[in-house]
C-alpha cells in the first residue's frame, strides 16, 4: 500500500535477476520470480465510456496538463545532459549526491500500476482499462497497429521509501524539473520504493494497438491500396487522441484468479522497437489510490543507469555499457523477468497513480 513506508539508505535492496542481467555493486530496487509463458491473445479496444461492470479497483483521477510520461520502445536515441552534445540530447540531467552531472542514453519504458483487490470472495482477473494521456506528445505516428502485450503480477511486501539521498536540505538529484541547473526541484521528486516483491503471473501478448480510424480520422485510400482509410496525417497532440480508454481483455485459456486482500500489479509494453513509437497514459503525479502506485520498467533496469558520453556517437564502443542499460534486451523473455518499480530516470512514478479499471467476475 502506498503509504506504509518507512525511510531507507541510499543503497536499497538487492535485485534478483537471471545471470544474464547480473551488474555486480549496481543499487536496484525490487525482487521478482521467474516470469511464466508468454500467451497469447489479449485484445485491446478503444471504449466510449468508462467500464461500471464488474469493477474490482480503479483510480479515476487523471491531471489534464502537457505532461508525456509513456510507454516507450523508440529507435531513435537521445542523451539525458544538460550540457552541450553534438547528438541529439535533452537537457534533462542526473546529479550525484555530491553535485557532479551524468549524463545518460533515454530508456526504454514498459507503464503500469500495483492494485488491491479488496473483494470478499475470490475473481478471475478479465481486462484492464487505462487511458491514453493529454499531454503533447499523446500517441506518437508510428504506433498505429503496434504489438502490446501486458504483464500481470502477484505483489508481496511493503513499500519501503528511499529518499535516494535527498532532503529537505538538498534538491532531488533527477526529477522534474529536469535541469537543476536553473530550476530548483523538490527532494521529493526522487523518491522510490524498496520491499515490494514482483512474482510473473502471465505475460499476455497479441493486442494491436488501435489504428487512426478507431480514434475517428480517415483520409483518401491509395490507388494501390484502396482499403486503406486511415491515411491521414495525425499530430501526436490532436485533441482525438487524448483521455482515451484502451480496454485490454485478457484471453480466456489462461486465467487469474484474484484473492482477496492481496496486492497485484500490471505492466503495459509495446512489443518491438520502432521509431517514433509510443503513447501516454493519463495519471495523476501526486495520485491518491491509497492501495497502490505507480509502477515502470526502465531499460534494464540498471539504476542509476550507466554514465554515457555525449561527445561520442550513441553507438560507439565506450558507450556500450551505457547503451544497453538504457534498452530492454532483445529476448521477451529477459525484458519480462526485470522486475518493475518505481525508479525512473529523469521522472520517478512512487506518487504517481495511472487512471485505471480492473474487472473480474
């Protein structure tokens, strides 16, 4: 539950991985079992109202302003550095407890949410419904017909915050603002959870994500396609394509049965790599879903992520420790036993609540 914490040390716990994803000496946040058979399909729907049957938990609160955080899995690289880069960089930087700036490869990015079924008697877990959100940047043009899956887990333990050496006497070392340099940023904004225990239930693939005709645009069909309607140019910032639901229902053959009083969580992830791709989801930042919180995988989970250099290409030798902790590994399988949590880099998801729906009959 989100705010049973209690204040940790800079370093937190150790993770569990598979050999392959061992850094020996890197802080990490949480634990997590072995991740069980990817299957499939999971189905994804744009809704035109909010799902009122069969609802076990939900948070409908969402903040409307510009922010972007969202499911990430984009080609195109970009340094997190506040400093100069002859690349392409985002003033968004990292500072250590002692005040020097690390600059760092953008991360992948799978979303979620922990939830608590507090029912009487035990449910199958059927769909659950998250929004797009309304920020700048809501879908971006090439996630049109992308592959989703949706990660479902048992959660054990307690949230245990770590301030990340950060007080009231100092600023966050990342967070937004991401500049500190000429913002102040409330110590706060760096905060991430320890204690949790993220154990697979099932990995559901198969969903497409919804094309341009479904949020209501069209456009003239090519000669040598006429069943293409859906050509239209839409900026990622259309007012369509904002607070939309997107319902996932999850196959029928492979079922989980929600126990009461216990803590579950979802993940929300776009299958492959491609440019320009990825979409927001509606949350609150400071969110007030007091059975859960906000969830991420970033990378590969690596925290805090290996130092780049910005002044060499992304993909150049001496950047290929900081190369990979900044993306999933290719293998589904390895991406989906990095256990989730709340650490993010620059922005961190402990406050956040995703808007979401979960039904089970």
């Amino acid at each position: 539950m989100k705010y049973s914490f209690s204040i940790a040390g800079w370093l937190g716990l150790a993770l569990q991985l598979p050999v392959t994803q061992q850094v020996p000496g890197v802080r990490s946040e949480h634990t997590t079992q072995q991740t069980s058979t990817r299957t499939t399909g999971l189905k994804l729907s744009l809704l035109q109202q909010i799902p009122t049957r069969n609802v076990v938990a939900s948070y409908a609160g969402a903040d409307k302003g510009a922010g972007n955080t969202s499911v990430n899995f984009e080609s195109e690289n970009t340094y997190k550095w506040s400093g100069g880069s002859p690349y392409t960089a985002d003033s968004w930087g990292y500072f250590t407890p002692d005040g020097r700036e690390l600059p760092y490869i953008k991360r992948d990015r799978d979303l979620g949410q922990t939830f608590q079924y507090t029912g009487k008697t035990p449910k199958t877990l059927t769909a659950i419904t998250v929004a797009t959100g309304y920020g700048t940047n809501a879908v971006r043009p090439n996630t049109y017909g992308a592959g989703l899956s949706v990660q479902v887990f048992a959660v054990s333990g307690e949230p245990v915050l770590n301030d990340n050496g950060s007080g009231p006497g100092t600023e966050a070392f990342h967070g937004f603002p991401h500049n500190r340099l000429a913002d102040s940023i409330p110590h706060t904004r760096d905060d991430y959870f320890t204690g949790e225990a993220y154990t697979s239930l099932a990995v559901f693939s198969g969903a497409t994500f919804p094309g341009r005709r479904a949020f209501g645009f069209a456009g003239p069909a090519p000669a040598d396609r006429p069943y293409r309607t859906d050509t239209e140019v839409v900026p990622p910032d259309h007012p369509k394509l904002k607070g939309r639901l997107l319902r996932f229902a999850l196959p029928a053959d492979k079922l989980i049965t929600l126990m009461p009083g216990k803590q579950y969580a979802f993940l929300i992830m776009l299958d492959k790599m491609a440019p320009n791709c990825g979409f927001t989801l509606a949350n609150n930042y400071y969110g007030k879903y007091p059975d859960g919180h906000g969830i991420r995988r970033d990378g590969n989970g690596v925290f805090p992520p290996v130092a780049a250099d910005p002044t060499r290409p992304f993909t150049d030798p001496s950047n290929a420790e900081a190369y990979a902790s900044a993306h999933f590994p290719a293998d589904l399988a390895q991406r989906t036993a990095i256990p989730p949590g709340t650490n993010g880099y620059p922005d961190v998801c402990t406050w956040r609540d995703l808007l979401f729906y979960i039904e089970a009959k």
